[in-house]
C-alpha cells in the first residue's frame, strides 16, 4: 500500500505532521505510517491515537539520531509509500537529504503548505530568500520537510487503533559524537510572543540593548533580532533571530529598530498583522513591508517613543 | 608571488580607460586595468548618449556589437516655464545607413561592462572590485600603483578614474575641483514598457530622443537632459553647486519639481524608478583642463583630464573621453621610449582634433553660466510662444508691441544685448 | 590533502523585481553572484590550507555559461585550481541533479578527502545538496558546522544544531555543510584578482561525466514561480519633527489597539 510514512526526531513535531499527514491521507484514501525513534511505548501509541495506522518503533544504542539514517531509509523503503514527511529540524533535513539521495527521490525543503490538487500532491516553499513563492507538483515518493510549529498537532484520539511494530535498528558509527551542550533557552519563546521588538545592525553597540530594552518594557514586547546581531555580534541566542533560516513568528505587533528588512529576514515576520519599521535609510526595503514605518534615527526615535509612552 | 611588471596600468574602467586598454591589449601591449566597482560600469551615472564615431577610432564597426538603447532620431530642446513649455523637435529622419555621424542612447552599467568586457577578450587583464589608493613614485617618475597592500608596477600609469581623480591630484597635475568649474547631476532611470516610450515620443521601436532641457530648476543654474533608452527613461539635471547654495535647496527637492513639472510627468507617469544617482560633471570645458596632462610614467584621460563640453543643448563626456583613450594608446604604441609618451598624447589628441573642439567650445560656460539661461529666458520665450496662440475674441495687440511689451516684462533690452554680445564673442 | 570547496552561482535576489501588477518576477536585471554563503565556503576551505601546506584547495561549480564569470572570484579567493560544470540544465536542476552532477564531477576529479558546502544556496535555499552527494559517494556528512579543525586524517566539527551544541570526529573523506558563522570571507585584494585570471579552470561537460539521462531531469515539476505579495499599508513618516513623527505613529499603533 503506498500510503504517507511520517518521521521527525522530536516527538511533538511528529504528531505536527501527523496533522497534515492524516488529512492528506484522508484525501487520497491511503494510511499513515508513522516512524518512532527511542520512544516510549506511551509515545508511539499516542501516535497511533494522532492518526497513523502503524507505527515503526525504532530502537538503538547510539543517542546520536543521525546515525539512523540508513535504517530509517530502509523503513521507508520497505513501505514505499508516495510520500514522506520529516520534520524540518536541522536534524530532520539532515537525514532527509540523505534518504531522497539513496532513494534517487525528490526533496523539497521547508514546506510552507502541502495539499492534494487533481490527485497530486503540490507544495509551496520560497525562493530567493523568500522574494518568491514557488509551486511545485511532487513526483511520487518525493520527501518533504515542514517546519515545527507550521501545523498544530493532531487531535488524540484514544479510540483510534492501529499497530506498532518494534524494530532494532543499525546505527552508522562514522560519526563520533563528543560533548553536546544544549543552549539554554534565555528569553521567552518568540513563537508565541504578542508584541516583538527587532533590533538590527542599525545598533551601534551592544550596551544600546538597554534603550530596546526599556521600550520593550513599556509595551510589553519581547526582543528578537536579525540574523547578524544574534550569530556575528553574539549581541543575542541563537533563538532570538528572525528569518528564512531563523524563527518564524506570528505577533500582533512587529517592530523593527535599525533593520534594513532584507528579505531573508523579513520572510520570518511577514504574518504579524502590524508591522512597524523604524529605520534612518528612506530606502531600505523594510519600509516596503511596513505598515507604518519612521524615517529616523533610532537614538532619537526610540527614547522620544519611550518618553511618550511612558507618560 | 614574483613582482610582475606591465606595459602599462589603467585606473578606471569607464569608457575612457576601457578604449585605451582595447587598442593597447590588441596591439600586444601588457594591460592591467584596475576598477573599484564590482563590474565596470557599476558605479558610473547611467544614461546618456553616445557618439558612434568615437567607438570608430578604437575599431571599425565596433558600435555594432555595442550595447546601445535606441538610435537618435530627434533632437530636441525643451523650455520650461513655471506651467507650460516649449519644444523644439528637429527630426534628423529614420535611415540609419546614411546617416552620419550617428548617436544612440546608452545606459552606462551595462554599456561599460560590455565595453570593458571587449578590452578583457583582446588580452587587457581586468581587476575589478579593487580600488587603487595611491600612484608610486620613485625618482619624480610614476612607476606603479598600491591597491589595499598591494603594489603592481607598469611603464606607464594612466589616469581614466573620471571627474574626481585623485590619481591626477596625487600626480600633482589637478586641483581640487572649484565650485563653479562642476556641476552637479542626479539622474534617475525610470522604467515604462517600450510601447509607451514611443507612442509618447513619437518614435519607432529602435529609435529614440535626445532632449536638452531648459528651465525648471527653480532658476537654479543648470539645466535637464531626458534620454529614452529601449524600456528605460533617464531623467536628469545637471546644476551648478554656487547657485544650488544661494537657493538653499537641496538638489534631490529640486530634481523632484523638475521631474513633477507639467509638461515632464505626463512623459513619465506610471514609470517606475529603477536607479537613481548622483555624480559630478566638469562644466567649465576647456578652461579648466589642467595645463600638464602627463608627467613622466603617467597620463590622464577622460574626465579625469576635463574633457567634457556642455553647450547647454548638448552634453559630450562619453565620446571625448573614448577619443582621448584612443590617443593615450596611439601615444604609447608610437613611442620610441617610455618619455615620449606625453608628448606624443599631447600631439594625438590634437590629431583627433580633441583639443582644438574643446578650445572652440571653451567660451561656452559663459553662456550657460549666464543666470537668465535658466529662468528667464525659457520663461521669456515660453511667454512669447505662449502669446502667439492666445486668443480670447478680445482685440488682439499689435505683434511687435506685445512681444517687446513681454521681453522687458523678464528682462532689460540692454541685458538681452549684453548676454547676446557675450555670447557672440564667445562663439 | 585535498578539499573541495563547492559553490553556487546564483541571481543576486536584490536585483529581481516583481513585475508590477502582477506576480511575475523580472530577472532581466539581476546580476550574478556567488552564493552569499558560499563565500564563507570557499573562505573556509582556503584558511584551513593557510594553516597547514599539505592541504590543496579547489572549487567546484555547476552552472550554465554565465558561471564563467564566478571562476574568477572564486579563485581570487584563494583555490589553486577551479572546476566548472558547464551545462545549461543547471537552470532547472534540483537538489537531486545538482547533487549527481557534482558527485559524478567529484568521482572524474577523484581527489577529495574533504568537501564542503554551504547550509544552503541563496536562491533556492534547498539545504540539501551537501548531505546527498555524501549519500551518493558513500562518505559521512556533518552538517550545520560552524567550526573546524583537520589533523591526521581527520576532521573535528562543531554543530550547531537549533538547541545544543555538538562536537564531532569523522574520519575523512568526508563531506561538510558549513553555517557562515564559521568565518568572515576576504575582500580580494589586486595580486589575489589577477593571479586568479592565471589559475587552471578545468571544464566538463554533462557528456564528460558519467551520468544516466534519468539522473539529470529534475525530481519534481515546477508549476509556477510567484512573487510574494506584500499588502501593506506603507504608511511611512519621513517628514517632520521627531516629535511629531512618534506622534503620528503612537496614534496609528493606538488606532490599530496595540497600546
Ligand atoms: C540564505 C540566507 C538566509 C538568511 N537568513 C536570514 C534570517 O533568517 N534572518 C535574518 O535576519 N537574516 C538572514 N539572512 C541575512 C539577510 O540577508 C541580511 O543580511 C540581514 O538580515 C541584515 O541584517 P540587518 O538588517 O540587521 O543589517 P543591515 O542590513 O546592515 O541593516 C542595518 C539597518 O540599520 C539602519 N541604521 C543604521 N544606523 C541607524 C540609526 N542610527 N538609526 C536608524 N537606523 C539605522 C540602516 O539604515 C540599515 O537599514 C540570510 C541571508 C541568506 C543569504
Ligand atoms: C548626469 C550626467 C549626465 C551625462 N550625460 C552625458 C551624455 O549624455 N553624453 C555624454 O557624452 N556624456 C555625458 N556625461 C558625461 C560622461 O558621463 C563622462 O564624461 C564620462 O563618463 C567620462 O568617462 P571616463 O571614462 O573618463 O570616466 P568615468 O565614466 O567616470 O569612469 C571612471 C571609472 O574609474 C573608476 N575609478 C575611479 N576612481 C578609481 C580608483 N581610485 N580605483 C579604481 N577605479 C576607480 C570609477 O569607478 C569609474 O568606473 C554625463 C555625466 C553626468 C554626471
Ligand atoms: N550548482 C551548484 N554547484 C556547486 N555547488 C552547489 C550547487 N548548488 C548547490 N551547491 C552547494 O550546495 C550547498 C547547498 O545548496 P542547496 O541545497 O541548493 O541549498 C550550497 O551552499 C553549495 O555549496
């Protein structure tokens, strides 16, 4: 049965793309195959309860996920099914290139929408740092990747059944892991954030953080940033970058400081629904994208708003 | 890496440096030549037009391959009053066999990249992206140039790096620019769909207008040029920095009026604006060429020497500067040692006849520098037009009356003989 | 010790325009470039052959006969020697072609220990091509490096993966994808630009490589290529005081209920 066989290491996307992964199956009358790695038996019920009809549960010694890679490939290929969908961590899209390679299939990256038109299956991702919008008809087997949080997770449903077949699976050792050190999260989750701030290269030093800071106070926001302030200056973590290749985010309000909106970054904020630039360049193409937008110095824009705002 | 030595290096790949390393690399000549933009072409003010028998001297039939927008076909002057304007359109007909000399509008980036491209295919070696900071010299001669922390030595450097270059300052055959000896250009490229460029000037698919602008500056000194390019406008004034001072504008407000007066928008209305710069021009012709062009190991070429004439109607830069590039390398290539060369240039350019155009023109700035050539005038001569097609069932006055009635309305009997004195000498 | 460094020429996006009144994308006046993070690609490879004389740097590019141009650059930065598929179906290739195509050119040059990659191209973003020519030559990947360092055969990476840091060990050959956190690229300098145009270029063509036809048609089809519509209020205060433009912004944000 060629149905949709649906991977990600991380548990909670899995059951994102269970979502969409069920309902396109629904569409074309097909089952789910969902594929656990080191999980718990709890877990891969839950899968079940979420939607798939069968769930693979992955075992092996090596807490490195990557090292999976040949045997998750061989799941899939013993399944053949016409679609994979893996989550789009750095860690999925990892695995996902290698599989379509071994597999000579196709892979489309970051999916922002994944649907049945006439029978087949189309997505849409950007282009050009996301200048563009590309549709694309996928050729069958073809894996797709599609970022966490860009679909809830399924609904459980308890009464669902189906079966979970445990399999041991091979690790390739090639790749020895040393010290892994995980980045604490220091600010509040930027997904879910009401209000953002942006600061961009416009910052001249990084004690200037304060003035972002205080007006983020006022009006309750949290700080994100471009991708230059968070990995050239280290000004703020990783997690604090908005963008093609950082967080995608949903506010009511977006403000950028001294951001020249570059699309790669822009793309990242482009469903707030006000978006608020501040800038000192008339022409940057941050403006283009704003609602409202002030041409000016931002150490005299920012502290008079902070004055304003504060009386 | 083993210190090479060239025949000669060229700062600059603008039209003139790219001509002069074109006829240099094909007669065998070792050429280095140096740009700071990217590409050629990248930095340098696009639009504007170009005399094809320029591209003539550096090889026959050369202009075929060239990237060129549309063919000159009318020449137009246009003189703007606060309201209306006035147009003269002299049609200079469609056949571009027989017709010689001809003109083509050009945008620069890629006019210069393809020229510079041209230079890289007859064996000149091209180094783009690199600015050369200083000339050096060694026993009062100009042996090589420092790039960054590089330095690449040559027989002879020559100077094509434009209107302010400091290559010609470090030589210390240039000056600093006075103010009234350049003016001052912005110049935008707005975009419309080639059919609408023709229906709203009147011209068939490959042809094109040269326009000299008058007036609508704001009585700022200077004047407008608009070229149609093939799906392109280029839209510029030129203006002199001393009048922008006394008039406390800035040059981007008063371009924007010029641009939004009512009988230029509707030329450019629903454009979209794809570039848009600013750039200096040598304004004071042949007065302000500096006295020595060379020294020994180096020469200046181009804008970097002055050589731009700007009649008012007419602005040449582009094509003198591909003639002065040529005589560069005729110089070089007839030199019997590196010493001859700057005198050899000197007399090539007068061969080219360079030298004594620029002298004939040389009085010019004196009638463009006039302050009623950019008011007054245009205002006075769209009054008298306007006059001529007035008619409103009233009696109407005598010709002669009303239009000397108009004349010193703008200005005094004896200022119009003065300027038109000044003027005659100057011709 | 040979790397290879792989780099994409591409459309500089700055330079393509949405067709006003439409969402179709005019790219009559881009303009090429080397990928944005390729640069720090290339940087990369050749700083690790400035450490240490036994490691020969080389480029490898597919692209179609405008990529000439990129060889240039490319070798300006440091390569000693450049590689340049040459064929016009890069223009529609995909990850899976583009990663045969450069496979079968890694096979034909035959000497790589260490190749690498950027994340991800600019224009396509497709984050792929690394880690699939590792799959197709049967070597290990590390992806998303953001350092590294070779010693005796082989190669020590740091990761950095969303929520932790990893450090790794492969033997070589092996494949790497590079963030471009990993290091500044040069501005070449005039002795490094025309040393360049001196620099071998070797060129293949699709027919020189061992490839079936099937490997080089493209996964999926492309249906339409669209730009993104902005629909924004662009309300944007330039004129003014300070004081009268955070005015004017303070009642547009009140008005939208966001203070
Ligand atoms: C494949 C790829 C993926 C990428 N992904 C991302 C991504 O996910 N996220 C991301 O952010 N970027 C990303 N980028 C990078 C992106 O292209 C831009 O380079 C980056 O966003 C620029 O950051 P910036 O706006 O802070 O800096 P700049 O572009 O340097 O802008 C600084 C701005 O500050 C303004 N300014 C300066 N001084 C002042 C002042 N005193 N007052 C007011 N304004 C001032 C300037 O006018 C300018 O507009 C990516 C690029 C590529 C190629
Ligand atoms: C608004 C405007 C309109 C004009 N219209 C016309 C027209 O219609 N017709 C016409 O014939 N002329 C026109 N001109 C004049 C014409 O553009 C110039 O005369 C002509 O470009 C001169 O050519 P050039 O090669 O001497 O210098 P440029 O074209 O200025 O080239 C100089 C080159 O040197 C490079 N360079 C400078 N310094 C360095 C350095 N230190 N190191 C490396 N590279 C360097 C620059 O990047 C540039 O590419 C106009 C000028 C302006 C500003
Ligand atoms: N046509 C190409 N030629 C050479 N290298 C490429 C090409 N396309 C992609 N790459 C390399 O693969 C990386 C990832 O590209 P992509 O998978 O398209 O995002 C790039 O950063 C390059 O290093």
């Amino acid at each position: 049965m060629n149905g949709i066989f649906v991977y990600s290491e991380d548990i909670a996307v899995t059951k994102q793309l269970l979502n969409i992964g069920r309902s396109l199956a629904d569409v074309l009358q097909v089952n789910v195959t969902a594929l656990a790695l080191n999980e718990t038996e709890t877990d891969t019920a839950g899968l079940i309860a979420c939607g798939a009809e069968k769930v693979i549960a992955l075992s092996g010694s090596n807490p490195w996920v990557e090292s999976y890679a040949e045997s998750i490939a061989e799941c899939i290929a013993k399944e053949n099914p016409l679609l994979v969908l893996i989550g789009g961590t750095m860690r999925g899209k990892d695995v996902a290139a290698r599989i379509a390679a071994w597999h000579s299939h196709g892979l489309v990256n970051s999916a922002m929408s994944i649907e049945v038109v006439e029978r087949k299956l189309e997505t849409k991702r950007m282009l050009y740092g996301g200048l563009a919008v590309c549709k694309e008809e996928l050729s069958e087997g073809c894996i797709v990747t599609i970022d966490p949080r860009t679909y809830e997770e399924a609904a459980a449903d308890p009464l669902r059944n189906g079966d979970v077949v445990a399999c041991t699976a091979q690790s390739n050792d090639a790749v020895l892991v040393g010290g892994v050190c995980p980045i604490v999260r220091e600010r509040a989750d930027l997904a879910n954030a009401e209000k953002i701030i942006c600061v961009g290269r416009g910052l001249s030093s990084q004690s200037d953080m304060k003035l972002v800071e205080d007006l983020a106070e006022k009006i309750g926001a949290e700080i994100g940033c471009s991708r230059s302030i968070a990995e050239d200056y280290h000004w703020l973590p990783t997690e604090s970058y908005i963008g093609l290749s950082g967080q995608k985010v949903k506010p009511q309000l977006y403000l950028s400081i001294g951001i020249s909106g570059q699309v790669q970054h822009i793309v990242g904020a482009r469903d707030a629904r006000v978006i608020v630039a501040i800038d000192k360049n008339e022409k940057a193409p941050i403006f283009s994208a704003a609602d409202y937008g002030i041409v000016g110095d931002l150490y005299e824009i920012v502290p008079k708003l902070i004055e304003k705002l504060g009386k | 890496m083993e210190d090479e030595k060239f025949d000669v290096i060229i700062v600059g790949a603008g039209p003139a440096g790219s001509a002069c390393a074109y006829i240099l690399a094909r007669e065998g000549k070792s050429v280095l030549m140096i740009e700071r933009g990217d590409t050629a072409g990248s930095k340098n003010v696009t639009g504007g037009r170009l005399y094809t028998y320029a591209l003539e001297l550096v090889e026959s039939n050369l202009y075929k391959e060239a990237i060129l927008e549309r063919a000159v076909v009318r020449e137009q002057i246009m003189m703007l009053s606060d309201k209306t304007g006035l147009t003269i359109d002299y049609f200079a007909g469609t056949n571009m066999e027989e017709r010689m000399p001809q003109s083509y509008t050009i945008l620069r980036a890629p006019f210069d990249e393809w020229f510079a491209g041209k230079a890289e295919e007859q064996g000149a070696m091209i180094a783009a992206g690199i600015l050369v900071d200083e000339l050096i010299e060694k026993d009062g001669k100009i042996v090589g140039v420092k790039a960054g922390g590089d330095e690449m030595y040559a027989d002879l450097v020559i100077a094509a790096d434009g209107v302010n270059s400091s290559m010609a300052r470090q030589a210390g055959l240039k000056k600093e620019w006075n103010g009234h000896e350049v003016g001052i250009g912005v110049k935008e490229v707005i975009e419309l769909d080639p059919e609408t460029i023709q229906q709203r000037f009147n011209i068939g698919p490959d042809e094109g207008v040269a326009r000299a602008i008058l007036g609508g500056t704001d009585s700022v000194m200077g004047g407008g040029c608009l070229y149609t390019n093939k799906d392109t406008i280029s839209l510029g004034v030129v203006l002199s920095p001393a009048s922008l001072a006394a008039q406390k504008r800035s040059i981007a407000d008063i371009y924007q009026d010029f641009k939004m007066h009512p009988a230029i928008y509707p030329l450019i209305k629903d454009g979209t604006t794809v570039e848009y710069s600013a750039h200096l021009v040598p304004e004071n012709g042949w007065n302000s060429v500096p006295k020595k062009l060379y020294r020994d190991g180096f020469l200046m070429v181009g804008d970097a020497a002055g050589f731009v004439i700007n009649t008012g109607t007419m602005i040449r830069g582009i094509d003198l500067a591909i003639v002065s590039g040529v005589a560069a390398a005729r110089a070089v290539l007839k030199a019997a040692a590196p010493a001859d060369v700057g005198q050899l240039y000197m007399k090539e350019l007068n061969e080219l006849q360079l030298i004594s155009t620029m002298q004939l023109f040389a009085g010019w700035p004196q009638i463009t520098g006039l302050p009623r050539m950019s008011s007054v005038y245009p205002d006075l001569a769209n009054e008298m037009i306007g006059s001529l097609f007035y008619v409103d069932g009233k009696l109407p006055k005598r010709m002669d009356k009303s239009m000397l009635q108009i004349l010193r309305k703008h200005v005094g009997i004896g200022q119009v003989l003065a300027d038109a004195w000044k003027g005659f000498k100057a011709l | 010790m040979d790397i290879v460094a792989c780099y994409k020429w591409v459309l500089d996006e700055q330079d393509i325009k949405i067709v006003p009144g439409s969402l179709l994308l005019d790219t009559s006046r881009a303009k090429g470039k080397i990928s944005d993070y390729d640069k720090n690609v290339i940087e990369e490879a050749v700083l690790q052959a400035e450490k240490d004389d036994t490691v020969t740097v080389t480029a490898l590019t597919f692209g179609n006969a405008k990529a000439k141009q990129s060889l240039k650059d490319a070798l300006s930065r440091g390569p000693v020697k450049g590689y340049w598929v040459n064929d016009a179906a890069a223009d529609i290739a995909d990850g899976f072609v583009t990663a045969n195509v450069l496979t079968a050119a890694l096979k034909k040059i035959g000497a790589y220990d260490l190749i690498l990659f950027g994340e991800g191209s600019s224009d396509a973003y497709g984050q792929q091509v690394g880690p699939r020519v590792a799959a197709l030559l049967g070597i290990p990947v590390v992806t998303f490096v953001t350092k590294l360092e070779i010693s005796e055969g082989k190669v020590m990476a740091a990761r950095k993966i969303g929520d932790c840091t990893e450090d790794v060990t492969v033997n070589l050959p092996a494949v790497i994808t590079l963030l471009p956190e990993v290091c500044k690229p040069r501005i070449p300098g005039l002795k490094q630009v025309l040393g360049a145009s001196k620099k071998p270029v070797q060129e293949f063509k699709l027919a020189d490589l061992d490839l079936v036809a099937e490997n080089t048609l493209p996964k999926n089809k492309i249906k339409s290529i669209q730009g993104y519509a902005m629909d924004r209020k662009n309300e944007i205060y330039t004129d003014g005081t300070v004081d009268e433009k955070v005015n004017t912004l303070i009642a547009s944000l009140t008005k939208e209920g966001l203070l």
